[in-house]
C-alpha cells in the first residue's frame, strides 16, 4: 500500500492533467493546486507507510486521505458517462476499489504495533 501511495503520488506531478480533469471544478481555488496538495499528500502517507514506526498511524491518514479524494472518483464516473464503454467501466471500476482500498488500511493499521504505548 505505501508503494501504491508513493507511485500514485509521484504521478500527480509526473502527470499532472489527468489529475486536474477528475477534480470537481467546483472546488476552489484550482485543479492544479488539488492535484498537487492530494500528490503531496500520497508522497506523505505512502512513504510513512513504508516504514514500520509510522505505519499504524499513516494506515489511519491513508484512510482519511482515501475518503477525502473520493469525490474525483464520483466526478470522474459522471464526467466520463458520454465517454466509450471501456472508459466508462474504468471509472466506474474505481469507485468500489477505493473502499476496498480503506478496508486494507484499516487492516495495516490494525496489524501494526502501536507506536507510543498510553499509559
């Protein structure tokens, strides 16, 4: 998951447009500064993710990160409905992945140790 994360982060910047096109144009103040602020934010988790320390608690910050771009994936599938059927499944295909993709968070943060110990 945090190479999944990393990737998908490092192509917000490598392809930045694809990114801009599937964020609601209703959201100020730009596409661009989405597409850069939710990169900058898998780059963040993803290589959290990757080291055991942090994992537990950056498992918790990929599920709110997953929650909160979910709206470009709901944009994508109604932007994308006058589009050919194979990109039309391919945007429909990715509303399902990203709560399986929360499931498996929640399961990362629950199989890594905690951190800090309460007391």
């Amino acid at each position: 998951m945090g190479v999944f994360l990393t990737f998908a982060g490092v192509m917000h910047f490598a392809s930045p447009t694809f990114f801009d096109d599937i964020v609601p144009p209703w959201l100020p103040p730009s596409e661009r500064f989405w597409t850069y602020v939710s990169g900058f934010s898998e780059l963040v988790v993803g290589a959290t993710l990757l080291a055991k320390r942090t994992r537990r608690w950056a498992a918790y910050a990929a599920m709110g990160l997953l929650v909160l771009v979910y709206p470009a994936n709901l944009f994508m599938a109604w932007d994308w409905r006058d589009r050919p059927a194979s990109e039309q499944f391919i945007a429909y295909a990715r509303l399902p992945f990203q709560f399986l993709f929360i499931w498996l968070a929640w399961k990362v943060a629950q199989r890594s140790t905690p951190t800090v110990a309460l007391s």
